[in-house]
C-alpha cells in the first residue's frame, strides 16, 4: 500500500537514513526552498540509525517505527514557532485514535511539551528544529515525529507501547497518510500562530497531569507542583507548595512528584 499525502504535499523517502530530521534540514540548507510555499516536504525512512530527541537524547527506532519529518515554511513569528509541537501531538493523537479500538481513546494523553502516552507509556515523541536559508524570508522547520507501530525496538524504553500493543492492525505507511492529512487539518487551524488559542483548547483537553501534581525537572532545579494550565503561547503553568507561579518555557515534566 502506498502513501497518501494531502494536496500540495511532496514525499521524500530513502532506504536508510541516520536522522530524517538531519536529512530535512539538509535538503533545506543545500537546495532551492522555494518549493516549500506550495506544500511541506515529507522525508520519511524505514530505517533510521541515529535518530534524535529533544536535548540531543536518542530516539531507538526499528523497521517497525514510523520515522518522518514534514519540512515547512512558516511566516510565524519566531517566537510562535514552537507552537507546531503541539499542532503534531495533536495530529498524531488524532491518528492514534483513528485506528485503536474506541475503549482505549481515553488512555491516550499529551505530555507537555510533545509526547504522546498511552497509560504512562510512551508512543510517540515530536521534536521541533529551524533553520534560516539565506534570501528566504520566511522560518525552515523541520517537524520530527517517532511513533512505535510495531514490536517495540530491542533495546528500547521499557517504558514505551506501540500501536500493535493497543490492538491495531496498521501498518506505517496507512499511519503516515493519516498523520500528514491530520497534521495539515491542525496547521490550518494554527494558522502561522494566530489560531494557537484553538490548538491550545483541544490540546489542554488531552493534557496529562492538568490540575494535579507534577515535577517540572529544569537544568538547574526541580519545582513540585500543581499543572495549572498553559498560558497564550504554551508555556506551562506551574504553581508551586509556596503558592509561587513558575511559567516553564523548557524541561522536563514528570506527572506526580519524583
């Protein structure tokens, strides 16, 4: 079965690659853009090698793991753009529940800032990278997606599931068609930022941990607290035991206290 891709959306796809990320960024830096005001690019492998997470950690992927990165141009401004993790989590809870038996829709939660979970365990992972291409005005963003289709990577989290673990029988290339399609219905409602409040509506709707406790575990420190909710531009909100509000911009979010 081949992949299906939304209107104005182009495939890339290769017999092995080390990152689809690093290959999307590539293609950005050494090629003619242009293209991109058309329709995002999507570079996707079966067999990825070293592929990244956020804070440089290592994604294990098999022939079983969906590996894609939907590259883009955006006119956001730069200080929206990370607003797109949450437009592909979204996208890919989406595509998750369009092929998992309608008992298990409830267990499938967003982590802030891009992880999608099922009961504690980790499905799928986003990771969001941009670069600027001389003589082109707008933002180059590479959208990183991971999801566990199969048997999970030897090696792997003990801690991860998969699709086939939630009793789907799909393979990744019908995965990959729902997500873009998924993915492009989202982007049109973020609308280059200025549709976030809607984003961050459904988003919250699915949000693990909101109004309970957490650790948000930042380079420096740990906060225990209360996920009060996210503010206008995703930043999460964390009241601490003090009473002191703590916006949290990046770390690590863990549900209850460590």
């Amino acid at each position: 079965m081949g992949i299906n891709l939304p209107t104005g959306y182009q495939l890339a796809e290769f017999e092995t690659l080390a990152s689809t990320n690093q290959q999307a960024m590539q293609m950005a830096q050494t090629g003619d853009v242009g293209f991109l005001q058309h329709g995002p690019l999507v570079v996707f492998t079966k067999n990825q090698s070293a592929g990244r997470g956020r804070s440089g950690r290592t994604w294990l992927s098999s022939n079983q793991t969906l590996t894609a990165t939907i590259l883009l141009s955006s006119k956001a401004p730069k200080d929206k753009v990370a607003q797109l993790a949450f437009v592909a989590a979204l996208a890919v809870h989406k595509t998750v529940c369009e092929f998992i038996p309608a008992d298990k829709h409830k267990s499938v939660g967003l982590k802030w800032p891009n992880d999608v979970l099922v009961q504690g365990r980790k499905l799928a992972g986003i990771l969001i990278e941009s670069c600027a291409v001389k003589g082109f005005p707008d933002s180059i963003l590479a959208v990183g997606i991971g999801m566990n289709i199969g048997d999970i990577p030897e090696d792997g989290d003990f801690s991860a599931t998969s699709l086939k673990g939630l009793d789907a029988e799909v393979n990744i290339e019908q995965v990959l068609s729902s997500l873009t399609f998924n993915f492009d219905k989202y982007l049109d409602l973020w609308s280059d930022g200025t549709g976030f409040a809607l984003i961050r509506k459904i988003w919250l709707d699915h949000a693990l941990g909101l109004g309970g406790k957490i650790t948000a575990r930042l380079p420096n420190q740990s906060i225990q607290g209360t996920f009060e909710s996210l503010d206008d531009d995703g930043t999460l909100i964390l009241r601490d035991e003090a009473d002191k509000i703590h916006q949290i911009t990046a770390g690590d979010i863990f549900i209850g206290h460590i």
